[in-house]
C-alpha cells in the first residue's frame, strides 16, 4: 500500500505514521516512512536518536545539482524536470526496528508553485516511491500535499486526514478532502486523535462531511511521554498500538 497521512500541525499526524509504519512491519510487509513535512519529526516518533545525523534530501545540495544539472544557489538556469531518484531509496534510506527511512524536507523560497531543482527532485522521488516501489511506503505529509501531484496522487492507496475534537483541525480535514478530490485519490479517510471519549469520537465523526473513519487514537499519557523521552511511540504506548491495529484492520480491509 501506499499511504499519506495529513492534518492540521499538532493534530498527530505523525504518531499514527510512525505507528502505522511499525504495525505494517509486525504484520510482515516491508515498510519505508517518509518524512514529506518540511516541519520534519518522523523520525523522532519513529525512536531515532541521532537526529543529526538526518539530513533531508532537500538540504543535500551537491545531490540536488548532480541530479538535476543545476548550479547550487543559482535560479533562473536550466535544469532536468526528470532527474534519476530510483536508487535515493536503497542509498539513502535509514533503518530501525526493521522499518525504513527517509526525509524529504522542504523548499523554503517566497511566492508559490516553486518550480526549482529542489522542488522538481522532491516531486520525482516521491512519483517513484509511489509509482515503481514494491514495499508499503508511509508518507507524513503537511495539510497542503506539497510533494503530490495529480499523476502521483493516482497511485497513492489511501490519503488520511487526522483530526483532533476541535473546529479548526476539522476544517482542516474539510480542505484536505477538497484537495483529494481535486487530485482524484482514490480514498480519502479520518483518523480522529487525542479523543477522551465516545462524545469526542462522534464529534469528530459527525463533522468530516461523511469520510470514511478508519478509528480513534485515545489521548494517552504515554504517548506523551514518547515524545520526552525520544522513544518510538509504538514501542511506549501500548493505547497507540492497540488503536494502529485496529486502524489498520479496516485501513487494508481485513
């Protein structure tokens, strides 16, 4: 499957990606995560220590030149929109605990619909994650999709907003499936986060337009403390897991 997960920032996002992405692998299936939010924090919720150690591929400039046949920091200059990326997933992708991973980053420039080395690079690793990779590929995306495009986007098995019980992560899972719609994905499905209870599930149940929701992660104090401790989530928060599976189970249809 190819999966990517959105939401409002803080919502959680990436504690059911990092979770998700350990529960595909207790399942059997090869898993590669992907950090696509320019805000990158997989990797901490996936239990790295040596964040430093994680350079996004955005950042990697003299790759970004190689590929593309730019000069770095200049703009304005020809480049190749259809760079070599199929091998960036085998060279560069870390492991822990058996799962896959890689960031992206972002492309920090003024204005919108940069269309810049970084960005083209960017774009093409994540068609061919999408489009040619045999494994589950996992990807924590922001709320915009900036990485997606509608010939990626086709590929993609299941978009999933994540939401907390307030009206502005809501609102946010309004526009993300707007957007999915505008790039034809074939679903577009809710996880709610942090609820406490029946009434916050039907809260956010009630007001996600009728998308299909895949089930709630309970606010759980250990998964707070995952995150002060730098561990992985699935590993401290049995809650988390529990909710992962489950939401796994109807994710694949089991």
């Amino acid at each position: 499957m190819k999966i990517a997960i959105s939401g409002k920032g803080g919502v959680g996002k990436t504690t059911l990606a990092a979770t998700l992405a350990y529960i595909f692998k207790e399942k059997g299936q090869k898993v590669l995560a992907i950090d696509a939010d320019p805000d990158a924090n997989l990797a901490g919720a996936l239990g790295f220590t040596d964040l430093k150690g994680l350079t996004p591929i955005s950042e990697m400039k003299e790759l970004v030149a190689e590929r593309t046949g730019s000069q770095p920091g200049s703009y304005g200059t020809m480049f190749a929109i259809n760079p070599k990326v199929d091998d960036l997933p085998d060279t560069l992708a870390k492991e822990i605990n058996g799962v896959r991973f890689m960031t992206l980053g972002g492309v920090k420039k003024g204005g919108g619909g940069c269309v810049c080395p970084e960005s083209v690079m960017l774009k093409s690793i994540v068609m061919n994650l999408v489009l040619a990779r045999d494994e589950v590929v996992i990807m924590d995306m922001e709320a915009g999709l900036e990485h997606l495009g509608r010939a990626t986007s086709t590929g993609v098995d299941a978009l999933i907003a994540v939401a907390e019980p307030g009206q502005r992560s809501l609102e946010t899972c309004r526009t993300i499936k707007k957007l999915g719609a505008d790039l034809r994905m074939k679903r577009v499905c809710v996880v709610g986060n942090k609820t406490r209870g029946p009434a916050d599930e039907e809260f956010i149940a009630s007001n996600v337009d009728g998308l299909e929701v895949l089930g709630f992660i309970p606010y759980a104090q250990s998964i707070v403390d995952a995150d002060r401790l730098g561990v992985s989530v699935y590993a401290n928060s049995p809650e988390a897991a529990a909710a992962a599976r489950e939401i796994h189970r109807k994710l694949v249809r089991e």
